[in-house]
C-alpha cells in the first residue's frame, strides 16, 4: 500500500470516528428552502422554529449544506453556481467557492477525508474538489461512468466516493485519491431519480429514492439494498441523523420534514408541513445552537 492511500485511510478512520460524534453533539435542525429561497433553523430536540438561519444576500434556490470543524455551515446556492459560507449564527462570510471552468448548479457538498470541499455540478455532471481552507479551485475530481445529475455525495470508511447519478439512478464509485471511475454500487432495489446520500451511525447507508417515495437502506460489505421507511414519504431529498440514529428526511412534496427511528419506524413529523414558513424543504444538517438563545424554562 502507497503511503498516499494509508494517508488517506487514516484520515477517513479519524473523520468516521471524529465527525459523528461533533455533529450529534449538535442540537439546531437547518433545512434548506428550495422554493422559500432560505435555509430555516428548528430546535433538534422539539422541532419547534427557530426563525431563518442565513443573513446575508438573499438565497437563490438553496440545495446542498454542509458544516465544517470550526461549526462554519456551507450552502450550494444553485442558481447563482456559488457555495456560500456562513458562520454558525448565520452571519454571511461570503462566497466561499464558485470560479472553475464549467461549475455549475451546484447541489450536494461534502467535506472530504482530506478536509477538502467536494460539490456536484450538474451543468457538467461531475464532482468539484475546492480547497477545505481557502474555496480554490483544485479539479474536477470526479466524472465518467455515466454520471449524470449528480444529487448526492458519501465517502466510505475505505476512501472510495460514492456518486448518486439521479438521471441514470445509479450508485457510482469513484477512487478516493485519484477520482477515476470503478464502476456501479448496489444490487437489490430499484432505483428511481435517487438523491441524498448519508452514511449511519450503524455503518449502513442510507438513501433517499425519491421518485419512489423510499429511503434505502445497504449493507456496506454485501451492497445489497432494502427498502428501511416509505411511510407518509412524498418526494423525500435530504437525509441527516441525530445522536440516538434517529432518521431525519426532507419530505419536499409534502413540506415537512419526517423523523423515523433507527429501525424504520415512522415517528411523524418533526418539523409539520409549512412550520416556521417552511417552503420546498431539500437538504438537512445539525447546526450549533446560538450562543444568545435564551434557555427553556
């Protein structure tokens, strides 16, 4: 083994076992609005709003979220082909990411083993690599393989990408180091304009099958795919989990956002439908909680 791929793997071993731990400690649900053109913060224990995260420019079609190890929380703006940066408060800090030959409609991000940023842009069917620290441009890091629509972004705990190509509904994979294609993931379901991808906190993944109204749920080691929830779902998009496993699905159609426990069951609505002016709910993330809220009595 190169000492690039050991690299590599310790730093996906060290972010398997880093990142869930600091994201369920976390405790605000943010949810972007596609149609209400705004990313809404809900109390992660009650669900209860918590008014609008973003302040800054106004958002054009907010898609992806993504959080980094300071708390900062990244938004794909998918019309103005821009990641934008803000701190935990929702204080605007910029655009952190836009300028590369061909990026554009950008809709998932993920930080990288490596700590770097990784977005889909769906006007050139692939996957962007910016810098974790400064948004440079790096390259595109992934395409081919018949990759078109690119919804969703997970790293396996062995370093390799996974891609959800929404207009083929195919599972890609792609190399960790080198971003060249390996082929297909996943047997077992079929799959129909697929779009969040999310690793459990039981090592399975988990994802959103959203024209058939189902969250999937595979066996890493077999690949073998099952339907985990499709209760009350209406075009489910986004997916996160809280620290009891929990599953959390940005039910689009129906305007809410549904909990489901870590065994499938149906535990309602967390967020209802059109709560806190809730419009369009697409990608979900555990935030820090305001330093300044006042604490329930």
């Amino acid at each position: 083994m190169n000492a690039h791929r050991l690299a590599l793997l310790v730093a996906v071993a060290t972010a398997i076992c880093w990142f869930p731990s600091r994201a369920y400690a976390q405790q605000d649900l943010l949810v972007s609005a596609r149609f209400g053109n705004n990313v809404l913060r809900y109390a992660g224990d009650t669900g209860d709003p918590q008014g609008q995260f973003d302040m800054g420019p106004p958002l054009s079609n907010p898609a992806g979220l993504a959080l980094d190890q300071d708390g900062n929380v990244y938004v794909a703006n998918f019309n103005t082909n821009e990641v934008l940066e803000y701190s935990p408060d929702g204080t605007f800090l910029g655009v952190f990411a836009s300028s590369a030959k061909g990026f554009g409609f950008p809709l998932a991000l993920r930080f990288g083993p490596d700590d770097n940023l990784y977005v889909t842009s769906n006007l050139t069917a692939g996957v962007y690599e910016f810098s974790g620290t400064t948004g440079n441009f790096i390259r595109v890091f992934a395409s081919g393989g018949g990759l078109r629509g690119a919804t969703g972004l997970a790293f396996l705990p062995g370093g390799d990408l996974l891609v959800s190509s929404a207009q083929t509904n195919q599972l890609l994979r792609y190399d960790g180091i080198t971003g060249s294609f390996i082929g297909p993931f996943g047997i077992g379901v079929p799959l129909n304009n697929l779009t969040d991808l999310q690793l459990g906190p039981d090592g399975n993944l988990y994802v959103s099958n959203t024209l058939s109204d189902q969250i999937l749920q595979y066996n890493l080691a077999t690949e073998e795919g099952s339907v985990f929830a499709s209760s009350d779902l209406s075009r489910p998009i986004g997916l996160t989990f809280d620290a009891g496993g929990n599953l959390y699905v940005a039910n689009q159609l129906a305007n809410n956002v549904l909990r489901f426990a870590p065994d499938g069951t149906p535990l309602g609505e967390f967020v209802p439908a059109g709560s806190g002016g809730l419009d369009g709910p697409d990608y979900l993330a555990f935030a820090a909680v305001p330093s300044l809220r006042p604490s329930a009595n």
